[in-house]
C-alpha cells in the first residue's frame, strides 16, 4: 500500500483521474440538454437556412444594379412587388427591378442582395431611389450557409451550450444523445459532527462540508445525493459506503483521510472486493491527505475533512472529474477555465514540491488594472474562501511569487 507521505503530483492525480471511463450515453429532451455533453455526432437532415433570406428590412435587388450609387447620385430601380414573411416570392427579378423585403424573407429569384431601408427612398409610381452601393450576398443568409443537408452540425464529445441548443432547435431536434450526469454521493464522517439543525454541543460542529460540496457538483453539472452523516465507526461507514456505491456513479467522503487514530476511510475502501487505492496523499496546498480509490469501477474520494481543504481540492481537481465523467474535453486544463488576469498585491511564500492554491480577492486599482489580494488563514477558517473570488496557482517548482507579478486568478 502506498505510504501517506509518498504523495502524488496533482499531475500524476490527473492521470488516474482521466483513466475512469466516461458515463454511457442517454436521451435528453432539448430543453434539457444545456450544459450537457454531445455522444454521438449529429447530422443535420435540410439545409440551414431553408431558402436565401434577407436580414434585413429593405429591397431585394441585383446588386450590379447599385454599382456606383450614391446619395448625389443614386440608381433608380423599379418596384415589382413586396413579401413578407407568410408570402413567399412568385416572380422573378430582371434587370432594373426590386422588391420590397422584411428580414426573414425568402429571396425572389433573380435577386442576390439586400440594401436596408435606410439607404433607399421611395418615389411615385413603383420607383425606388437606391443611394448606396451593395455588393453580391449584402444582408443575405445563403440557403445552407448555417449547414448543409447530410453535413455534420455538431460533432461527438461538444459541449451543448445555449447557443449550440439554438442550432438543434432550428433543425427540428428535440431528442438528443447525450452523457449521463454522474449522481455524487456525499457523506460526511466524524464524531464530532451533528446536523445542521442541531444545536452544537462543546466539541461539535455543525455539518459543513454536505451542503458545501453538493453546490460544488451540482456546479460542475452532477446530481448530488446527500446520505448525512457517519460516525467513526469502521461498521457504520462501511454500510454507507456501500449504499452509495449502489446509489452512485461517484462517492465523496469527507473527513477520515489523514493518519489519526480515528481516519478509517482507508481501510473501510480496502475492505470492498477488488478495491485499488490509487492514491493517498498529493502534493497540493491545501488539501494533501487526499485519498482516491477505483471500487468496481467507480471512482470514491476521500477529502480532507478541513472546510477550506475539502472546496479547494474540489474545485482543482473534483469538478473538473465530474466534468470528465460526463464527457468533457480536457476538462482538467485550466487554460480553459475562468479566470481573470491580475497583479499579486504581496510576496507569497511557497514550498517547493508542491502546489499551492491562495485564496486572493480582486481590487480594482485607478489605473484599472486588477489586483490580488491574498486572503491567508487556516483551512478550517470559512472566512477564507468567502472573502475570495479566486485562487491563484504557485507551481511546484516555484518557493513562492513576488509582488506585482502578474498572475491568473481561477475564478470561483
């Protein structure tokens, strides 16, 4: 068994973690599918749009028509008609003539841009003064320039965003193949711990880490399900470990993960058949006495007990799991997560060999430039974490970064 002070890189974490299998696919309803992850490509079945359209209010022309144009000068064209949306075009344009047009309106043959009603005059008897010149295509959605029929709309694996669940609206699909949102059972465990409707005796704390933790998978598009709290008690936390392992795709404990007398999570996972503790301990600050296990196939963690330990190892390395089990590209890359650019306000200290994550909250300078402060305390304190709007990372290979250096802040 790996000793707990042969930590891990976070690295070496990612690996492990990225080894799990994403879940397998389901059937989502559109309106449901935000936020969800692509698991099958998906083709579109017409051309997007339908027909050339005008985007914009005004006349549907020849554009050779306007060449030269001006408001001194302007080109006088012949008014043959106007469609709206419901009226789709029955005549063809010639030479020197155009039609009035609404956006969203089908092109009649013949035209191949649109001039917007603000360059243009109407005049007696059906004549339009143009007053500027438009070249092919101006102000005209093309038929399949959104996609074509039998093209790929949107590939396996992409992430469905509002903009990308427009795009299937508008194709007429409303069933999509989709990745299962990963359930996450939560337990807390702890003597000393109670609800957090009960009134805490001397010694007690109330249950943070249940309420804390579900919002935090939720947040990364998991279904929290919260099974309370277990007591130190290798009997106990074993029956509600395997419950969870029933309920769940993912099993979150916290609490039990460093080497007091009381810690059993180790050897309650040990105990499951064909049980792999993958991990016991990482080089990360704060949060070290991590532990990982792959039961059956599922991933359970052990986190820190300490409040602040618990989020951060969740919002470094826990989110970005549940994003991976659902599919995610490179869910753990944080280059592609928010962030906000800004200068540290002081020196921070570090230990190499590790990484350490410092909690800093962002001023606004009168230059405009944004700036760091870090927030230090110990990580049981919730002060911390809610005075904060990000973390700032310091490498492993750094003993710390000066002040004024610029940094990126990982947003919460």
């Amino acid at each position: 068994m790996q000793g707990f002070f042969e930590v891990l890189t976070v690295e070496q974490v990612v690996r492990l973690l990225s080894a799990f299998a994403p879940l397998p696919p389901e059937q989502a309803n559109l309106q449901e599918s935000d936020g969800r992850v692509l698991a099958e490509d998906m083709i579109a079945g017409e051309d997007l749009p339908l027909t050339d359209r005008a985007a914009m209010d005004g006349y549907a022309l020849r554009a050779a028509d306007t060449f030269g144009a001006t408001e001194s000068n302007p080109s006088y064209l012949q008014c043959v008609g106007n469609f709206d949306i419901r009226t789709p075009p029955n005549l063809a344009l010639q030479p020197g003539q155009c039609a009035g047009i609404v956006t969203g309106g089908m092109l009649p043959a013949g035209a191949d841009a649109v001039v917007m009603v603000e360059y243009t005059h109407a005049l007696g008897e059906g004549m339009v003064e143009i007053r500027l010149p438009v070249a092919p295509g101006a102000h005209v959605m093309l038929q399949g320039e959104d996609v074509r029929a039998g093209g790929l709309l949107l590939p396996t694996g992409a992430l469905l965003r509002p903009q990308e669940v427009g795009l299937l609206a508008a194709l007429g699909k409303t069933r999509i193949p989709v990745r299962k949102r990963p359930r996450v059972a939560i337990i807390s465990t702890g003597d000393e711990l109670v609800d957090v409707n009960a009134t805490p005796k001397p010694g007690q704390v109330r249950d943070v880490n249940s309420a804390t933790l579900a919002c935090l998978v939720r947040r990364a598009g998991g279904t929290p399900i919260l099974l309370g709290l277990a007591p130190d008690e290798l009997g106990a936390l074993r029956a509600q470990v395997r419950k969870a392992l029933n309920m769940a795709d993912c099993v979150l404990l916290s609490g039990g993960s460093s080497i007091g007398i009381c810690d059993l999570t180790v050897r309650v996972l040990q105990s499951f058949q064909n049980a792999r503790i993958l991990c016991r301990g990482v080089a990360l600050s704060p949060g070290k006495p991590l532990i990982v296990a792959d039961i059956a196939g599922k991933a359970v963690w052990g986190l820190p007990g300490q409040v602040t330990s618990a989020q951060v190892v969740m919002l470094v390395l826990g989110q970005a799991f549940i994003r991976h089990l659902q599919g995610w590209k490179n869910p753990f890359d944080q280059a592609l997560w928010p962030q906000q650019k800004a200068v540290l306000a002081k020196n921070i200290a570090s230990r190499q060999g590790r990484e350490d994550y410092v909690r800093v909250r962002l001023e606004q300078e009168s230059t405009g430039e944004w700036l760091a402060a870090p927030i230090l305390g110990m990580s049981g304190l919730l002060r911390s974490l809610t005075d904060a709007h990000g973390l700032v990372r310091i490498p492993a290979s750094l003993e710390g970064l000066e002040a004024r250096r610029q940094v990126d802040v990982l947003l919460f």
